[in-house]
C-alpha cells in the first residue's frame, strides 16, 4: 500500500483546522477534490479518518493514532531534503508582530555561528499554533493560550503593561506617581494587546474631553512611535519597548494605578520522540533570551 506525501500533508491541514474547505484552500485544492482524496485514503488504510459534520470535521481516535506517523514521515523527508540540498538543518520559527523586534534579532545574534539556518515569519497567536500542530513551524512564540494537546508550551515572560512617552513629554519629567486623569490631558496611543485593552480605553475615555479619539495601534512598534516622535502616551508591554527604555529614548511614567494588565509570553513547540538538535539549541537560546527579560 502506498500514501502519497501530498495526502499525508492533507491529513494533517484536516485535523489542524477542523475542516475540509480550509485544507483545500491551503493547498490550492478544491474542496471536493479534498474530500475525494481523504476518502480514498481512507480506503486504503481501512479506517474512518474523520467524523464529517456541519461544522466541518473532526479527527476519529483511528485518525488521531496515525497523525504521529504521518508528521514523523514528513518530519523526515523535510530533513532529508535540508541535509541533501544545502547540508543545514532548517527551524521555523514566528512570533507575534509585536514581539518581531525583541525575539528575531538577539536570537539569530546568539545563533550567529551555530550549525542552522533560521525562518522567521509573523502571525497572531492562533495561526501560529494551527502552524505548528500542521507541522509547518518548529517553534513559535505566542500569547498565553489553553493547553493543546500535541503541543509543549513554556511560559518565558509575564511583562506589565506600562505607559511610556518620549523624554521631552510634558509628563515625562514629573516624577510623581500620575493618576489616569493626568494622562487622558494628552493623545494617547494604548496598543491593543487584547481585551484590557478595551478596558483601558473606557476608563481613558470618562476622563477625557467628550469628542477627542484614543486609537488603539497594532502591533506595539506603531504605538511606540506615536510616542517617540508625535507626542503621545502609549501604553505597551515593558518587553516590546525594553531597549527603547534602557536607551532612554522613552521613559516609563509613574502610575498610580497598581496594574493595566499583563502580557504573557510563551514558547510553543510540537514535542517529539525523536531528538532534533536543531530545535533544542533553538529552544536552549529563546531561554537564555528570556533570563534577560526577567
């Protein structure tokens, strides 16, 4: 019996996303031609892959047994390729856009000299695990999420949200703890980490002149512009402006509030009987990194 590459790869964007559409639009493929090549496939292992529904479909316990063989079989042809063609094992990795700056740089600056090459690439939290369970990443780094199964995932850093404004900022030489109402006097840029965000901008807005805007950039680069070279108060993760702050290009304003929220980080990656050098000296530096930012 032979399995061709392509419907191994089809198996795994099923499961990942829960749909058979999904997977065809990923691979460039019509969605009956996805189903038709899933259902031969099941005829020739003998099994009942997935369980269809209106929703779309969901991995059967004979489906969730082969997936571990389907991905090492992929794992190892990928491999093979990387060690044929270029003679380096390859690790893809992604981060949020808002961590680009902070993760990609130090760490392919301490992987400068080490036996890989490094992808990098972008995407929000969730995509990035769909990649990784999809077997399309090595490793990401993302907001905090729910376990999920098929994945290790290791928190590397709890960073407050603060509010940081350039050193010529009115307030930025005050010195004392400042209440909220002070900040809402000025343009005022929150990133929009997630849900506190929204709550932020609530509070701002009661404190503030009916009528004047508070916008919520995305990623923390654009917020943290606003506020080096347009006069704005932006309120980031500490982590996403750490150099800027130990360079003294902004400052951190002293609040009186106790806490705007947090910004958790973690590193995902999908575990593995196999030992993959490549991946742990990748994951060994990302903790190294993250000594640094606690």
């Amino acid at each position: 019996m032979s399995v061709s590459l392509d419907d191994l790869e089809l198996l795994l964007d099923v499961a990942a996303l829960g749909s058979f559409s999904q997977a065809a639009a990923r691979r460039g493929w019509s969605q009956p031609q996805a189903s038709q090549r899933v259902a031969l496939l099941e005829t020739r292992l003998g099994v009942k892959l997935f369980s269809r529904h209106r929703r779309g479909a969901e991995p059967t316990a004979a489906c969730m047994a082969f997936l571990p063989a389907a991905r090492a079989a992929l794992d190892a042809l990928a491999e093979g390729r990387l060690a044929g063609a270029e003679g380096l094992p390859r690790v893809r990795v992604a981060c949020l856009p808002s961590l680009a700056g902070v993760v990609f740089g130090p760490l392919l600056a301490k992987l400068a000299e080490a036996p890989l090459e490094i992808r990098c690439d972008t995407d929000h939290s969730p995509q990035i695990l769909q990649q990784l369970l999809g077997g399309e990443l090595d490793i990401g780094f993302v907001l905090q999420r729910p376990a999920v199964s098929g994945l290790e995932m290791e928190a590397l850093c709890d960073s407050p949200i603060v509010a940081v404004a350039a050193p010529s900022h009115p307030l930025a030489g005050d010195g004392r703890e400042l209440p909220l109402g002070r900040l809402a006097e000025y343009p005022l840029a929150p990133q929009n980490w997630g849900d506190g965000a929204e709550e932020l901008v609530r509070r701002l807005r009661r404190l503030r002149a009916p009528g004047r805007p508070i916008h919520l950039p995305q990623p923390a680069s654009a917020a943290r512009d606003l506020a080096l070279w347009h006069g704005y108060v932006a309120f980031v993760p500490r982590l996403a402006v750490r150099q800027e702050l130990e360079w003294g290009a902004l400052r951190e304003l002293p609040l009186q509030e106790p806490e705007l929220g947090r910004w958790r980080l973690m590193m995902a990656w999908r575990g593995g009987k196999r030992p993959d050098a490549a991946k742990t000296m990748m994951l060994e530096a990302a903790r190294t990194l993250a000594d640094d930012w606690r």
